[in-house]
C-alpha cells in the first residue's frame, strides 16, 4: 500500500458512522463524542499501527526512498485537498473496513504493511503532515492511545504520547474542529491513559467529521508522501502525487515521448521518469530558475538512484532545456504525450498575459503533437481562459 503513487497520507480506520446523529447542542454534542472512545473497537486498528511501526523500525536502515512510498497510498484520488481528506478515507474505509470490522485478518495484513513503511518516515515526515493537514481544520488536541500490547513494540513499556487531529467539514455542527479534538482527546486520554502531546506523539488518533459521516481512524504516515521525489521547491511545484495522477490520464505506452514544455521545477517529467521509465520525457521552461530547479532535482534524484544500484547510476530517460513555449525547438507531430501544469496567473504571471499565452501554446501543443494518438492532459485553473 505503501508504494501507492496516488496517494498522500495512509491511515487505519478504527470504525466509520455513515449517519451519525449530532445533538443540536454543542455540549451535548461533544459529550457524545467522548463517550464514543469507550464504545470504539480499538485493538485490531492499534495492531496494525504496532505493526506499522515494527515494520518502520526494521527498515530504517534502508534508504529513504521508501518512506516516500509510505506517502503515496493516502490520496487514491487526484482531487483537490479538500475534498482529498475525503476520497481517500473512502478509498481506505474500503480497504480496511474488514480491518475495522476486526474481522479479517487478511485485510489487515495489508494494511499494515502500509503502516509499516508508513510510518518510517519518521520525524521528518511530521512536520509536514501537518502543513498538508486538510483545509485548516487542523486541531491538535493530541490523543493517543496506549496500547499496552503495543507498547512492547517499541523496546520499553513507555506511556504512549498522541495527539487527535480533526477535519470537519459542514455547516450544521454546533463545535469547531478544535473543540471535537479537544474533548474526544480528553477522552482518549482518560481510555488509554496516554499522554497528550502535539509535537512529538506517538499516535495520531484522526477524527473526520464530514457533515453526517464520522470516521474515527489512527494514522500511519507522519508526513503526506506527496514530497518524494523533489528536493528543490518553486513557488508552484506540483505534487507527485497529482504528477502521477495527471500522468496515468494519459495512459503512457513504451516508446512514447512525453513533453511537459512548462515544467517548472520539474515535477511531472521527474515523477513520470521514475514510474515511466520506457518512455522518454522531455522538459523545458522558459525561465532559466526553473530549468536550474529541475537539473537539481534530476541531480538528487540520479545520486538517489546510484546508492540504491551499487555505486553505478542507471541514469534516467529524462531530458530538460530552456525553451520558448511559444516556439519549441521540436519537429511538427514528434510527441506522443504533452503533460504540463499551466501558468493560472496567481502564482506567476497573471490572468492578462494568459489570454496571449494560452492560444499561442495550445497551437504550439497541437502542432507537436502526433496526429490521431496525441494526447494532452494540462491543469489550469483559469477556465475561462482555456475554454476560450
């Protein structure tokens, strides 16, 4: 699970309400929420987070480049944050609701093999979780859960530290998110008799409240694994996991050329390399910054490569240079594939310079293009533009 490349955050669901009725009062409403941590099945979700961690614990030694798998499997679905936070706990309700259930052991499994790559991460991957957390619903009243089972996992019986991080979203609840987390945390705390800790926890306990669906679930991945393949950031660089997403559309046959002609720091040629690596890719940009951007990233990513193969570096089908994308230096009909992130003007460059820009480059796309099998999938959000 954790080599998922459409996916940012992994977590186990503990149980899922599909209509869960909120008192009208906030106090009433969130007293409900803390006798629920007493009635929850706790002990096959904390397993596989165990579990994860054991894993996490044996693999530390190996390169980093698995913890960015750990990242990939939270966002099956390419969508936009928000609604991110959502599809994914659908797509991860699916994959562990036997595990939820505590009924199926096979489920679980995999499960935690998520975790356990999941977790490796480790601190690094903390901090980011929690720029990435959905939407600013991000509350921490950190409860964790301490299993004692669990806790022998990690060498002493220590009291485990969490912390509960909540993402509502709806307008009939009569709580803020940091109320949820707070009182559900509380009591976590009495039920596990945890230690609540917003930075450096052991178990993140989530609670996500989406108008009348409530999944309560622990999570695996301390940072989103959307990260994995860039080192060197611009000002709009494109998360791999979107990257891949937008790169499956296309559906990428061995042999095809696959250009990105504004590829800012990379992020589209670079993941489509590493996940395609018979096909070539071809980048380029019109600003010299970025062109640097992307080397760097091809750089780390071929010194990450040749740890990995003993010294020896494969090297990777991917090619970038500065360009006009208005004029590119490549022959009528020699692309199979163009993947590219549009300039949507907020950012960099503006709305203006969108409507000379956008009809210029799309000719250019289209004249590139192969006739008949050309393909292209763009992201912009200045619809109205592109439409035009």
């Amino acid at each position: 699970v954790h080599r998922l490349r459409s996916v940012d955050n992994l977590f186990v669901v503990v149980q899922e309400f599909k209509d869960y009725q909120f008192k009208e009062n906030k106090e009433d409403a969130l007293k409900d929420l803390e006798d629920l941590v007493k009635k929850l099945p706790w002990t096959d979700p904390l397993k596989v987070w165990e579990l994860n961690n054991s894993l996490k614990k044996k693999k530390t030694k190996r390169k980093k480049h698995n913890l960015q798998s750990t990242a990939s499997k939270e966002k099956l679905n390419d969508g936009g944050e928000e609604e991110g936070t959502d599809q994914k706990d659908a797509r991860n309700r699916e994959d562990c609701a036997q595990n939820a259930a505590g009924a199926e052991p096979a489920g679980s499994q995999d499960t935690e093999k998520t975790q356990g790559e999941a977790s490796q991460n480790g601190e690094e991957e903390e901090d980011n979780e929690h720029s990435d957390a959905k939407a600013e619903l991000q509350a921490g009243s950190g409860s964790e859960t301490k299993a004692g089972e669990g806790e022998k996992g990690e060498g002493e019986a220590k009291v485990l530290k969490f912390r509960v991080t909540c993402n509502r979203a709806g307008d009939k609840h009569s709580f803020t998110s940091n109320e949820a987390a707070r009182d559900f945390g509380g009591a976590v705390q009495e039920h596990f008799q945890w230690k609540a800790d917003m930075t450096n926890f052991d178990v993140e306990v989530l609670l996500n409240i989406h108008n009348n669906e409530v999944v309560v679930g622990i999570a695996l991945t301390e940072e989103s694994l959307h990260r994995r393949n860039i080192t060197h950031f611009g000002p709009t660089t494109l998360r791999s996991t979107l990257a891949y997403g937008m790169l499956r559309l296309c559906d990428p046959q061995p042999t095809d050329i696959i250009v990105d002609p504004m590829c800012g720091t990379g992020a589209i040629p670079i993941e489509g390399a590493t996940e395609w690596p018979s096909c070539y890719h071809i980048a380029g940009d019109n600003n010299p910054q970025a062109v640097k951007r992307t080397a760097n990233n091809i750089c780390s990513l071929l010194k990450k490569n040749e740890s990995k193969e003993s010294g020896t570096s494969l090297g990777v089908p991917l090619d970038i240079m500065q360009w006009d994308i208005c004029n590119l230096p490549l022959r009528t009909g020699s692309v199979d594939i163009i993947v590219t992130d549009m300039p949507f003007g907020k950012r960099i460059g503006s709305k203006k310079k969108n409507w000379d820009l956008y009809p210029a480059c799309l000719m250019e796309m289209g004249r590139i293009c192969t006739p008949g099998t050309g393909r292209a999938v763009l992201l912009t959000q200045d619809k109205k533009c592109f439409a035009k």
